[in-house]
C-alpha cells in the first residue's frame, strides 16, 4: 500500500514538474518541457573522430549533456551534444579547444553544440537509410563568430566506427567594409574517424 | 484511514495530470505576452471606398481648394493628387475615425518628402489635414518611427490653413509660452530647420513636438512630463484663441506598433513601391545588374558544389551626371573566410546557391539577409525611398528536372512587416538562447525552421506568409531560351500546400 502512493506521489510530482518530449519532434523550445534523447541517438557520437589528409587535421570530441536548462524559457530542459575541436591547416594549428570540450557554463556556448536529431533520409543526410537519425548543430570560431550548421551521420568507414559531416556556411550580410572572420575550422564534407 | 490517504493520493494524482495538461494549453496560449489594445486598421476598397471619396469630395467642395475631377482620381491644384487607389481607415481606441488618402505628385514632392492627407472625423467634427513627411525612417536600425514635419488644416478657418513648420523633433519636452512662439522649445534634433514664422499663422499657431506618447500632465511651467522611453506627439497650441484647448496630434507613427493612442491617430500610406515586377526586370538588364550572367555562372558549378557561393547585385551613383554605373562582382565562396554579401548604399541584394546536399528552398537566415540588405540599400541621395528595391535570388536543385536548377527571388512588399517580424522571433528565447551572437541565432533558428518545411517551397511560403516578403520563380524553360519572372503563389491541393503560377503572376 504504501508503495503504491509513493509512486503515484512520484508520478504525480513529476506531472507537475514537466512534460517529457523525444527530442527528434524538437521545433522550437516550450516552457515546461524536457526534450530528451529518448533513444540515445547522442550517445552513438560521443567520443574523438579524426580527419587527415595531406597538410590538413582537423579533429572533433563530442560529449552528451543531459537536462540542460533553457535560458528564458521557464522550466524547459533538453539533451545535448556538445564538442570542441582542432584544425591544424598547413602547419598552423588555427585552433585546438578539444581540451574544452564540455567546461562552458552555457552549453550552447561551446564551440560545437547540437541539439536536433533528424531522421533521414533529408536535407542534409540525402543518403541516409530511411528511419535513420543523425544530428544537426552548430560549429563556430571560438568566441562565437562565423557560425556554421554541421550536419553529421554515424558510419563505418574502412570497418572503422566513424562519422561523415557536412559543414556548411551560409553566407549572410554585413555592412560594407566590415572585415572578413577566418574559419577556425573547416567547411565542406568530411569522413572523421574514430580515435578515442 | 488507509482508504482516505489512497483517495487523498489519487486525488494530488489527478490534480497533477490537470495541472499539467492545463500548462500545456496555457503555453500555446500565452505567446506573446500581454496584448494591447490597438486602433483597429482597414484598407478600404470597392463601395466602401467610394463612400468615403464622396465624402471627401463634399468636404473638399466647401473649402477653397479647387477640385480637377478624373477618372478614378482627383487632382487639388497646386497640392498634386489625391490617389483613390488605397484608403486606410483607423479607428482608434476611442472610436474615433480617420481616413488616410496617399497624394501624389505633390510639388514638394522628392526623394525625401512625401505628403498624406488626413479625413478627420471626431465626434460630430470633420477635418482634413495635409500632412508632409520629410527625411522618414533615416534610421539603419529601423525602428518604424516617421515624423512628420508640417500639415496643414484644410477648411474655412484662415488661421489654421497655412502650413506650420515643427521646429525639430525627437527632443526634450520643451516649454511653452502661448504668446511667444519659441522655435527652441520643441526639442532638438529635428530634421529639417527651425520655426520660420510668417506674419499668417505665427500670431495663430504654435507647435511642439513631446517625445512621448501618453498624455500625461503638464508641469507649471506647461512642460510635458513624458515616461522614459514613449514616442512623440504633437501639441498644437491656438494662440489667438486662447480659451481653446490644445489640440494634440501624434507624430505620423505607425499605429500597428505604437498603439497609445488617446486623442486620434492616423495611419501613413507611403509612397507606392515599386512594383517587384519592375525591380527583378531591372535586375535582369544586361545593361544593369545583369543577374542572368550571375544566374548562368551559379547553375553550373551547382552539380559540384558543397559550400555556398554568391554574388552581390551593386549600382554607384555618379553625383555629377545623376547615371549609374553597374559594375561586376566577384564571387564569394562560403569557405577558407566568413564572407559575407556587403550591404550599404550601393548594394541592392544578391544572389545565392544552395548545393544539392542541403535545402532546395531559402532559409530563415536569407530573409534576415534581405532585410539587412534592404535597410542597408536604404538612401534617399541614391533615389531609394521604398525599401523595396533589394532582393534576394536562389540557385538550387529543381527535383522536376535536374539539368535546369530552379531560380527564385524574394522580394520585399512591407519593410515595416518583414522587420517586424524577424525581430520577433530573434528576440524569441523559445527559437534561440538570447546570449547568442546574432548570427548564431540566425543560424540555429534557421536550422530549426528548415526541420519544418524542408525543401518545400510553398511550405516556406505559408511558413513566412506574414514577413512583407513575396517569391518569384524564374520560368526559364531550357538553358538557352528567355526567361520570365512569376509570382509564387500557393493553394491547398490534396490538403498538402502547393505553388501554384497565376497567369496574372507573370512579369511582362
């Protein structure tokens, strides 16, 4: 007997907390809802995937956070992934924030976040199998400035567990003049490779 | 014992569910945060049009300005036309009715300057007020904010017929002294000059314009007393009538956005936009912008592209012969730099590719780029007065035939909607978190909108059907024949939304 009003207390707590929404029907953010990975799609990308070729390196870490609380937006949480990366160019390292990877206050502070998960096929992952999720975020410059939208798909590659991204820049407009912000990282399509 | 506390629970159980289906409902409800209360805003056509002309006619009839009857028009000598075409009626928060007709051909018409008269009705009391706007919305950031500089009371009154200078606007509160005009006390910064006296009104009249909008009381020494951040209105003061009341008018505002409104308000009809008809024919002009050369360069490196490319559309000025000059642009690549397409005077929009791995249809992130655009090209020493001239075209895949991409354009129809709307949802934290930089929220909004509507264009149209904006597909029917700009328009077939081209649609 008393099991049974502990739980309905429990449920009934919980239905006055908030409303759990799989986060694949994520459009915009609703106060009191939490949108959660429900089927761990996020979980598939957590870890290190490394691109090389020629005189280029770039590599990302992914990590997942879960009930991140939504600023301005009362009583609402989601799941994450959030990433840094590093892109070594010619020589030059433009950028290495791996290290940081997970440390900001503001998780869609990072420098890679995602929160949207699709299913394919659809824009952005034309090719993948039907019912198949992958995910859609943002890569910026640290800082925050020349954001870009990746769109990342889980693979084998060479019996490898890997990602193949898009990254792609929309190109807005400024005012006459202003100056032109160097990627930190790089746009285009890449095969990542799992290392860690 | 045990039966209460379980009925008790059940009870706290229910209570819970109700609570928290009744959240639901209120969160789709509440959206916007508290309504206000506006004047209500009718563009009249057809009978109810014609009412209102006749009556205008009658009341003009009886003043001492001249009537030109024609067709479908009536010209006041000397004071340009009154064009019948648009009439907007506001009714304002008291049930006040005014009607705004737009004059054109207005001698004092220019790049700056355009004139609106006013059929003031209130209560039992009719008035007509010509009204003149100068150096409207100057302001980059636009802000919907016009001030109106002089008007003129259309009636048998000698006293209030002549037109009266406002001596600046946007100020302090200022003073007043009924018996002597004081150019200075309306507040600084206006746009044009001071008060300039003439021996017919100066002794009759007096203005000043208080930038706030309630009307609150006056202090002693007849100072506005205004809450911090309000917007103007006018206070016309009758010095060779005393014991009249001061008459209080608003600034020319746009009454969809400032809707304190106490005394009467009208609404401003801008000059006509240029016809988006005319503005892709110009972009067209191999002599102009050229946008075919930029529209064949694009279609052939879609099949291989997988970044963005663009290409501005620029005309400059030659102060000394009034001509422009249209010269070509380079192409800008969406990687190695954050490049963007540069808005300002000059430029007039431009034109985009979406390659075939990414959305067919534009994003949330090229209406913002239009608007910019369009605010940016915004200079009336250029002859840009509409806001409309810039636009924004899109190469991408056309699933119906892979070897003749689809080529679209946005347009702009209301500037004031299109800003107004995409500040809403930037501002929004339900779209993006606010610490974001703008152009993260750009990105992420438009990333979350696509999700929404996809390729589909006429999805993107009933997505976007509020922002002021229209979308033209260029009818090229093979790669080498002449194209031709239709009007996008969409209808519900098998209860999905569909473009359909009108045949009115077309751009001759």
């Amino acid at each position: 007997m008393k099991n049974i009003i502990l739980t309905l207390v429990i449920i009934s707590l919980s239905a006055l907390n908030a409303q759990t929404i799989n986060i694949k029907e994520k459009v915009k953010f609703i106060p009191g809802v939490y949108f959660k990975d429900i089927d761990q799609v996020f979980d598939q990308f957590i870890g290190t995937y490394r691109y090389q070729n020629g005189n280029q390196l770039f590599e990302i870490k992914f990590q997942k956070k879960v009930h991140v609380p939504i600023n301005g937006v009362f009583n609402c949480h989601i799941d994450m992934l959030v990433g840094g990366y590093k892109h070594v160019f010619d020589g030059l390292e433009l950028h290495n924030g791996l290290a940081q990877t997970g440390t900001f206050p503001n998780p869609f502070h990072e420098t890679i976040d995602s929160d949207m998960i699709q299913i394919g096929p659809a824009p952005g992952c034309n090719e993948c199998n039907v019912g198949e999720s992958f995910i859609i975020g943002i890569i910026t410059n640290p800082g925050g400035n020349a954001p870009s939208t990746f769109y990342a798909r889980k693979i084998i590659h060479n019996g490898l567990p890997a990602i193949r991204i898009l990254i792609n820049y929309s190109i807005g407009s400024a005012p006459e003049g202003a100056p032109v912000i160097s990627f930190r990282y790089p746009t285009g399509e890449f095969i990542m490779v799992k290392v860690d | 014992m045990k039966k209460k506390v379980l009925i008790l629970t059940l009870l706290l159980f229910a209570t819970g569910l109700f609570w928290h289906c009744s959240e639901e409902i209120h969160d789709n409800a509440v959206t916007f945060g508290v309504k206000h209360k506006k004047p209500q805003i009718k563009y009249l056509k057809g009978a109810e049009a014609k009412l209102v002309m006749n009556q205008l006619e009658k009341k003009v009839s009886k003043s001492k300005l001249r009537i030109l009857g024609k067709a479908g028009t009536y010209a006041r000598s000397n004071e340009g036309t009154i064009d019948y075409s648009e009439i907007m009626q506001v009714i304002d928060t008291l049930g006040n009715t005014n009607y705004t007709f737009r004059i054109t051909n207005h001698p004092e018409d220019s790049d700056q300057i355009f004139h609106n008269l006013v059929y003031s009705q209130i209560d039992e009391e009719i008035k007509l007020i010509l009204v003149k706007y100068e150096n409207f919305d100057q302001d980059y950031q636009f802000n919907a904010f016009t001030t109106f500089t002089t008007y003129s009371l259309i009636s048998d009154d000698p006293c209030p017929e002549n037109p009266i200078p406002i001596s600046g606007g946007g100020g302090g509160a200022g003073s007043f002294d009924p018996g002597i005009p004081n150019p200075g006390s309306g507040g600084g910064g206006g746009s044009v000059g001071g008060y300039t006296p003439t021996p017919d009104y100066s002794s009759c009249w007096y203005l000043m314009q208080i930038p706030c909008c309630h009307k609150k009381h006056f202090g002693e020494d007849s100072s506005c007393i205004c809450n911090e951040g309000e917007k103007g209105y006018t206070i016309l003061f009758n010095t060779c009538n005393t014991s009249l009341p001061p008459a209080i008018i608003h600034s020319g505002k746009n009454t969809n956005i400032d809707p304190c409104n106490p005394d009467g308000d009208f609404g401003v009809l801008y000059p006509p936009v240029k016809p988006p008809c005319e503005v892709l024919k110009e972009m067209m002009d191999p002599l102009k912008y050229n946008a075919q050369a930029y529209i064949n360069v694009l279609k052939s490196m879609l099949p291989n592209a997988n970044v963005e490319y663009a290409f501005s559309f620029k005309r400059i000025l030659d102060p000394s012969t009034g001509s422009y000059s249209y010269p070509p642009q380079q192409l800008i690549a969406g990687s190695f730099d954050a490049v963007k397409m540069p808005g300002g005077v000059n430029y007039y929009g431009g034109i985009h590719l979406h390659h075939g791995k990414l959305y067919n249809t534009f994003s949330f992130g090229d209406i913002v780029n239009l608007l910019d655009n369009t605010n940016a090209s915004y200079s009336p020493a250029n002859g840009i007065i509409n806001d409309n001239e810039a636009v924004l075209m899109l190469v991408s895949v056309n699933p119906q035939d892979v070897n003749n991409p689809s080529v679209k354009s946005l347009t702009v129809n209301d500037k004031f909607a299109l800003s107004s709307k995409v500040n809403e949802i930037l501002n929004d934290p339900n779209w993006a978190d606010q610490s974001l930089s703008r152009d993260q929220k750009i990105e992420v909004i438009s990333k979350q909108m696509y999700s929404n509507y996809g390729h589909n264009h006429a999805k993107f149209l009933e997505t976007f059907k509020d922002f002021g904006i229209s979308m033209y597909d260029y009818y090229q029917p093979n790669a080498t024949s002449p194209g031709t700009w239709r009007k996008a328009t969409t209808a519900q077939l098998n209860n999905q939304p569909s473009v359909l081209y009108l045949p009115d649609g077309y751009c001759n």
